[in-house]
C-alpha cells in the first residue's frame, strides 16, 4: 500500500517543477504521509473495535485510489491528498497484516 508515497521521491524535482512547489512544501509533500502513518495508526485498532476489520480495509483501499486520483490532478496541489494517502496507507497497514494473521494462521507463521 506504501507505493503511491514512495513513488513520489523520485520524482520530486519534476513535481515540484510542475506544481511550482517551493523546497518546503516539496518537502512537505514527502513528510505528510509519514506523519500521518505516526498519528492514524493508533486509531486502527479502536476503529476496527467498532467496525469490521474487512469494512475498514475496504474503505481504507478506495480511499487511497480517491486521494491518488485527486493527486494526479496537475491543476491542484497534492499535500491533501497524500496525507488523506497516509492515514488511508496507515489504516490499512495495520489492519491488513491481523486479517490476514487471524484468517490464515498457520501460514503466516514462516
């Protein structure tokens, strides 16, 4: 799920060019996902207590596709939709690897 923001990076200077982006907010559009990854993975947890793992996941992936349609837009600038990418990423980076933990337990344990 990391791809959309590591993709970025090597293309920084391109999309800095495009967007007209100043070295700062060129370095904020790297920093916003992983601090999103910090601040919305605690939440995990407490949001799958209250809804399905499965739910979460799901809205987590089609988020993610929302925010890395909208931050393709050249017209925009892109620092919400790669945080609304992180706390996407973050959601289910932690949710995926117990679905998958608690559906498949003998084969995760290699």
């Amino acid at each position: 799920m990391r791809a959309p923001i590591i993709a970025a990076a090597p293309l920084l200077h391109e999309i800095q060019r495009s967007l007209d982006l100043s070295s700062a907010e060129a370095g904020l559009l790297t920093t916003l996902p992983v601090l999103c990854f910090g601040a919305f993975s605690p939440l995990a947890p407490l949001l799958a207590r209250r809804w399905s793992m499965e739910l979460l996941i799901f809205a987590s992936t089609a988020v993610l596709v929302v925010a890395i349609v909208c931050g393709s837009c050249r017209r925009r600038r892109c620092c919400s939709a790669h945080a609304t990418a992180g706390i996407a990423i973050a959601i289910g980076n932690v949710l995926l690897p117990a679905l998958i933990k608690r559906d498949f337990p003998k084969n995760g344990a290699r």
